[in-house]
C-alpha cells in the first residue's frame, strides 16, 4: 500500500527566522559595508537616483559625502536632467578618495557613506580605494557612472567597478531609442552623422547637447544620442533626427 511507503512525515519544523538581526542588533555589530556600482546609457537617471540615495540615507540620519567628476554644470555638484541638484566635492584624477574621507574624520566630521557620481571617469586605482574604504573603514559606497562610451568599449572606471564591486545593476529608466527599444548604447554625433572614433573620452562625453565652438572659432555641432544596440550596430539615428533632446515633438 502506498500508504505504507509513506509513513506520515515528522512535524513539519516552524520556519526559521531569516538570519536577519534585530535593528538593535546591528548597532552592536554594523553589518559589513558595500560596494555598489549603477551603471546605463545616458539619460537613464545614474544622477537621480545617485540624489534618492543620498536623501534616503540622510533620512536614516546618516552622514555622507558627494563627490563627482567633470559634472555637466560648472559649479561642483550632482545634478540631473530631472532639475534635482546637491552639492558635491569635484575630484580628478589624481585624488585619493581614503585621504578624502578619512582628512573629514580627522575634522570630527562623520562620513557613513560615499556617493561617487560620473564614476566611469575614476582610475582603476581610485575604485581599488573605494573599496579598501568599504572594507577597512566600512564605509558604504554608491557609484554611478555611463557604462560604455560611444566606441561601445567599457570606460576604466567601469570596467574596474564591475570587477571588484559587491553589487551592480544596469539602471534602465526609459531611456529609449527612437524605435522604441531600450536604449543601450551611447552614440556620438558629429554634423548629423555617428562617428566611432575620435578623441579620446572627455568630459563632454555626458554634455547633453551641441556644445564645443563657444570660443575659438566654429566647430562640428557634436552631440550624443541613446540607440539600441542594433542602430548603434547600423549607424542608424532615426527618422527625426531630432537633435537636442532626441523628442520631436509633432
Ligand atoms: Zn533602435
């Protein structure tokens, strides 16, 4: 009889709590700190969100540090395409990102967490040190940076991120090609046409629109548009060639 080959089971075991400590718990023991890398096209909301985070965590009454590199505004600051803007300490290439935190503990100030916009800029040294401040000082780090440049080749600072990080997502917050697929890949425009080499990676690779001539003399209208990974392949940049904006509105 079947009935005999399955004997009733044992009482089922009360489910285990998740190995969740209690809040008061992790004030005792801080859980361990993290490396987490959000990285899309353009347009896609890195510095939105870079901002939630940072308003989300000063909400938890958190202390944290803004920094970025080559912002699209002149003033040092984390500022996005939505009319969201915060404050940021402006670093290049040579900056020591421990020195950094640790020269503001040193003045008393508290610093839990790290935000690091346009992150794709960084050496990979610099994201080696983001990630010695998250294991030996557990400082949490949030960076965001473009993913790819409009060579389709991974920017240094991206390609070290998602090596070491602890975390990452590819943020995709409708950004979409003129076909409407997502959009995935960066294209530079030059004169209406999509170039694939050229200088190599500078800050107005994430300027929004046309921008070198201000001063010396005229030059090529430059500016760059989100394509699906099939018109980046075509060189295809869609029916409107709508310019600033990639919206024609009818
Ligand atoms: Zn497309």
């Amino acid at each position: 009889m079947t009935a005999d080959q399955h004997p009733s089971p044992p009482p089922v075991p009360l489910p285990v709590p998740a190995a969740v400590p209690a809040s008061g718990d992790r004030r005792r023991h801080p859980a361990p700190a993290h490396l987490r890398f959000f990285h899309g096209p353009m347009d896609c909301g890195k510095s939105t969100l870079a901002l939630q985070v940072d308003h989300n965590q000063s909400r938890q009454g958190r202390y944290g540090l803004l920094v970025t590199q080559g912002d699209r505004s002149a003033a040092p600051q984390i500022s996005s395409r939505v009319g969201l803007s915060r404050e940021a300490i402006e670093i290049d290439g040579a900056t020591d990102l421990r020195l950094l935190v640790r020269d503001r503990w040193a003045d008393g100030q508290r610093v839990d967490y790290l935000i690091v916009d346009e992150a794709q800029f960084l050496s990979a040294a610099q994201v080696d040190q983001l990630a010695e401040l998250v294991d030996e000082s557990h400082v949490d780090v949030y960076a965001f940076g473009l993913t790819t440049d409009f060579r389709t080749r991974l920017f240094p600072g991206t390609e070290r991120l998602l090596e070491v990080a602890d975390d990452v997502q590819r943020v995709q917050v409708e950004v979409l090609c003129w076909c409407g697929l997502p959009g995935l890949l960066n294209a530079r425009v030059v004169d209406g046409v999509m170039v694939r080499s050229g200088e190599t990676v500078v800050v107005a690779d994430t300027a929004p629109a046309e921008l070198p001539g201000e001063e010396g003399g005229p030059s090529p209208a430059v500016r760059y548009q989100v394509l699906c990974r099939r018109h980046h392949v075509r060189g295809e940049l869609g029916p409107t060639a709508a310019g600033p904006g990639q919206l024609a509105l009818p």
